[in-house]
C-alpha cells in the first residue's frame, strides 16, 4: 500500500516537473511576426568561416531556410529548387542561405553531391534556429549517403525543422512559412519576391 501511494506521488511529482519545464520553454519560445526585427546570428559557412547576418541584412533580401538533414530525399529536393532557382532570385536582388543541425563538413559533401551554389550555414547547436523561433530537438543522428562512389557517414547531434523566412532590405521579416513544401519552395519564394516588388 505505502509503495504504491509512493509510485504515485512520484509519478505524480514527475508529471508537475515535466508540466512546469515545458511552461517555461513555452515561455522563452520566440514568436516572431511578420513585421518583426530580423534576429542577428553568427554562424560557420560551408567553408567554415564566420558568416555574420548583420553583413548580409539590409544588402540585399536575405531568403533564410531551415531544413532538418543534408542529403536526406526532402531537404535535397528543396536544396535542389533553390539550385535551379538561384540565377532568377540573384536577378531580383535576393541572397539564399540554407541553415540545419549538420557540421561544416556535412555541407561540403552535400554541396558538392548536388552542385549547390550558395551558402549553407552549421547551427550545431541550434542557436540561429532558436532565435528564429523554430522547433528543434537534440539527439545523434547519422544520414549514410553515396558520394561519388564513396559511402560517407554525415553525423548530426541537432534536428532542426523545415521553416522558411525572407528578410527584406529594411531588416525586417516579410515571410515566415511554417507549412514549407519543400519541392516547390523556391518557387513560391519568387512568388513572394514578385509581390513585395508590387
């Protein structure tokens, strides 16, 4: 009896820790707002230097992409759009960057696996995705993909999930897509670059 009034009272204990915990991230989370202040964030580049967003912010659009995985059949899709894409979006004066949970050296081979032309950014530990507010969560993770005949093991310790934003000349959001279809992203990406010119 006593035993089972103390599987109780910790269950229950265990439960108003676990409510609290995730009352106080729900408190924390960022929500951003179209209209809002676009967050600042330094991250690595795929060549593994710094690529600061205040340097890029207010030079052009800035098209920022979270996706969870290089090399896996979503984000390759999406990462492929942008690819085709990226001449016509140059044109109108917008700047892509990619941002996920893999390593420096995870870009590298997924760039160069489909010839990507522009920049992915290394959020290891989801700072960026958390200053955008984007859901994220931790946990080792490991996409095997063919490289040029080569097997190569691309580890991530971060999941981040797939949100797009574009960030106008004024620094400002213009677009948060939650609901991304990551084949015709790109494509409704020109579509709203279309209408802010309008």
């Amino acid at each position: 009896m006593y035993l089972f009034r103390f599987a109780s009272v910790a269950s229950l204990s265990l439960i108003l820790i676990t409510n609290t915990i995730q009352a106080e991230e729900l408190k924390e989370a960022v929500e951003l707002k179209v209209g809002d202040p676009a967050p600042s964030f330094t991250l690595l580049d795929d060549q593994g230097n710094e690529w600061k967003s205040d340097e890029h912010y207010g030079q052009k659009i800035v098209v920022i992409y979270f996706y969870p995985a290089d090399m896996t059949p979503g984000c390759t899709k999406q990462a492929c759009g942008f690819r085709d894409n990226l001449a016509e979006l140059a044109g109108e004066g917008v700047e892509v960057v990619g941002i996920s949970g893999d390593t420096v050296k995870n870009h590298q081979l997924f760039k160069k696996a489909h010839n990507l032309n522009f920049t992915l950014l290394a959020d290891e530990d989801a700072q960026a995705a958390a200053a955008f507010g984007v859901p994220h969560r931790e946990g080792e993770s490991v996409v095997k993909a063919l490289i040029e005949g080569k097997e190569e093991l691309l580890p991530r310790d971060v999941t981040i999930s797939r949100w797009t934003f574009v960030v106008g000349k004024d620094k400002t959001i213009k677009l948060k897509n939650e609901q991304v279809n990551a084949a015709q992203d790109s494509q409704e990406i020109l579509e709203v670059i279309d209408s802010l010119k309008n």
